[in-house]
C-alpha cells in the first residue's frame, strides 16, 4: 500500500508505527524521524538517521537515494558520489537534478556519474493491454485470478469496495461501498477449489482504530462473508497486506506495520501470529513455493521454511536489487515481482537457484511503461501475469480523500504473456 507522493515519505509514513526492538529493548523509529529533520532542515541529523536506515535496508535504492542526498546536503560530495555509483550498480537511478543534489553540480566526476545512470532507463516492454477500468476513482491496490471461472477480482481503496470482472468482460460489484465493515482492500486472492476469495483488509484515519486490521473470507458461489479475522490497533498497529494459499487452503499474510507474517489454518480457522513482529522490516508481497514461503520486505527477499520456520534472506549476485517489492509471485522456480519501492519502478523475475535460497539472475519484464503509475500487485493466468498499473494511490490521502479527481486517469491492467516469463525462467 503506497500513498505519498515520493518514497521516502511514503515510506516513512507506512513506518511511522513501527518500534524496532534490539536486545528486546524499544528504540525510536529512524524512519519517522528521517521524515522528521529533513522536513525541518536539520540535515546533520537527518543524515544520522539515513545512516541507521541503510543499515535496515542496505540494498534499497529508494532509500539509497535519499542517503546520497544526505551526504551532499551536509557537503560531503565522495560519499554522496560513493552512494550514486552503488545505485547505478544496481541498476537503478537518481534525479541529480534535484536542488539537493547542488553541492554536485561542478564535480568533476558527475559526468561519468550520469552516463552510468542514464544506462539504467532503458525502456523495457513485453506487457500489452490486458483490460480497463471505466471507475477512475477506484484506487485499486489488490487484483486476484479465478482460474476456474476466469473472473478477476479488484480492491477499492476510494471505495472500500470489491468489484469483479468476469470471464465475459461484464464489470459488476461483487461488495457494494463499506460492505460488512470493509476498510481498505489490499492484497486479494482467490481459493478456486473451495471456492472462497480472501482480502486483506486496513484501516486508515478514515476509521475509529487506524492501525486494525482483518482478513476477510467471501463465499464465490453466494458472494457473502463467511468469517472476518479482526485485530486491533493496540497494543501495536496492523497492517494486513498481502496472502497466499497453501493448496490444503491454509491462509499466510504479512503484517506490514507490526513486521509480522501471521497464519489462518484450516484446522484450527483462527489467525494466529507464524512468524514473530518485528522479524521483518515492512514485509509486504508473499508467495508459497511448496514448504516454502517467500516474504518481500524493504531489505530484500526471505525464504521461510514452513516446517521450522526457519529464515534466510535469499542470497544475490551484488548487481541485482530485490528490495521494494510489492506484489510478489511464484512460478517455475522462480520469483515475479512487482518492484514499485525502485526507481525506475519495474515488473521483474529472479531465478532462484536449484536449492531456492539464491537469487541467480533477474530478468526485466517491464519497466519506464508509460502507464505507470505505482503499479502494485499482479495475479498469474493461463494466458499471462496480469497487473495493476497504475493504482494512482498518490491521489488519495491519510483521510481517504482524492485531492484532485479531475486528475484522474482510466485504470489500466497490463499483461504480460506467459511465453515472455516462461522464455526467462528456462533461460
């Protein structure tokens, strides 16, 4: 869920409730307090925080970005510089025409600085049209595939509402507005064999307790709430993004705020906390690859042994980037994932080595797509990997407002075909 108009205050803002805890002790959040010097000028200490940041997210590029501007607002151009070069080494890129970025304009080494960036731009394009939405004001953050009737399912953030298209093309809402208690729909997914559909849900400072959350759990077949998995705002805050399914219908979903992957066994039909808060750092996209589970979080990718729950932040080569992601996908051994926390913001696939604890190599399935505009999440098909492209969440506030509606654009779905990711994972 992304809702500022940069990443790093929107960053900061989804991290505000965040406590980190070392040695079992609470300190202050150096996210909200990042957000809170720079907007002060108080660059000295706006650079102790990004400090303290990089070593949360070392590899993240949004956050690298602003790293670099924090060694040159505080007139230290080498390890700005330093910071640049470690962003084009992944194949990201900076605005260095940014004000503050000033201190660099007449370094000798910038020239070199931007060529290896501009490298970074190149357009990629394998997506074509999937479908359209004629609501603008949707603000979709989730999508989910049907695969044995062939309907999608979208989320409205606006709305609060689920609608479903079906295999026919006909638009319809299969919730109406604020239905059965519905906040924001985030990440969705369908359960074709018991044929449920499953929605994270949050709240924002639209609702009593900003901070709950609930798993909500529909019926396909007479479109009613079968149960809602409900948690407050206290004693810490909830953020329940995204899930996936296990196929004895076991239900695993992130926690974003608390740092939590939590669980809703089919036994037991009751949440419960699989993997403790604070572990992760803003877990977010989530995909089940046998008894593995994979969890994207601002520091990269982790793979998690179901049995155990043993953890490992899967291993890459240093060119390769995997923090941000959002929506995250299995298939054929290897990772698809909507990376939205890059810049340049891209659709991209790992492949994993033979033991899945490796990235061996990413593949750019798009990116610099002209649509785009926070792409967030995806649902894999028959014909191909559909995905939201641009969601338009920076329309939106804290209070659930669209700021500038006339602004809006038709909400698109791209798709990638299949043959373009299946070509990528044999390579």
């Amino acid at each position: 869920m992304k809702k500022k108009l940069h990443f790093l205050a929107l960053f900061l803002l989804l991290h505000s409730l965040v406590i980190f805890r070392v040695s079992g002790q609470q300190q202050a959040d150096p996210f909200a307090a990042a957000s809170l010097t720079y907007r002060n000028k108080d660059y000295a200490k706006f650079l102790e925080n990004m400090l303290l940041i990089s070593k949360i997210a070392p590899d993240n590029v949004g956050l690298l970005e602003f790293l670099a501007k924090a060694y040159a607002l505080n007139h230290q151009p080498e390890q700005a510089l330093e910071v640049l070069r470690a962003i084009a080494a992944l194949g990201g890129v900076a605005n260095l025409g940014h004000n503050d970025f000033s201190s660099l304009k007449d370094h000798a080494a910038l020239p070199a600085l931007e060529a290896a960036l501009q490298k970074n731009r190149t357009v990629v394009n394998k997506s074509v049209l999937g479908f359209t939405l004629g609501e603008k004001d949707l603000i979709p953050e989730g999508i989910a595939f049907d695969q044995q009737s062939g309907d999608f399912y979208l989320g409205s953030i606006y709305k609060r509402k689920i609608i479903r298209l079906s295999a026919s093309g006909k638009k319809a809402d299969f919730t109406a507005p604020q239905q059965d208690g519905m906040m924001n729909p985030l990440g969705l997914k369908v359960d074709a064999v018991r044929r449920h559909l499953w929605v994270c849900v949050s709240s924002d400072e639209r609702d009593k307790e900003n901070g709950a959350a609930a798993i909500f759990k529909y019926s396909l077949r007479t479109g009613k709430l079968i149960n809602k998995y409900e948690v407050g705002n206290q004693p810490q805050a909830h953020l329940f993004n995204d899930l996936d399914i296990q196929p004895n219908g076991d239900v695993y979903f992130t926690d974003s705020l608390s740092g939590a992957v939590h669980k809703i066994s089919v036994a037991t039909d009751r949440r419960e906390e699989f993997i403790a808060a604070g572990t992760f750092t803003y877990p977010n996209g989530i995909a089940l690859a046998g008894k593995f589970l994979y969890v994207a979080d601002e520091r990269g990718i982790h793979r998690i042994e179901i049995a155990n729950k043993k953890i490992q932040t899967l291993r890459r080569p240093n060119h390769i980037a995997l923090a941000g992601m959002d929506g995250l996908y299995w298939h054929n051994h290897t990772l698809i994932g909507v990376q939205n926390g890059f810049n340049p913001e891209r659709i991209v696939q790992i492949k994993l080595n033979p033991a899945g604890d490796q990235a061996v190599s990413l593949t750019l399935l798009e990116m610099l797509n002209p649509w785009f505009l926070i792409p967030t999440t995806g649902a894999l098909a028959a014909d191909g990997f559909y995905y939201i492209a641009n969601s338009q969440l920076r329309a939106i506030n804290g209070k659930g407002e669209i700021t500038s509606p006339e602004k809006l654009a038709e909400i698109v779905i791209l798709k990638i075909p299949q043959a373009a990711y299946t070509v990528a994972a044999k390579q």
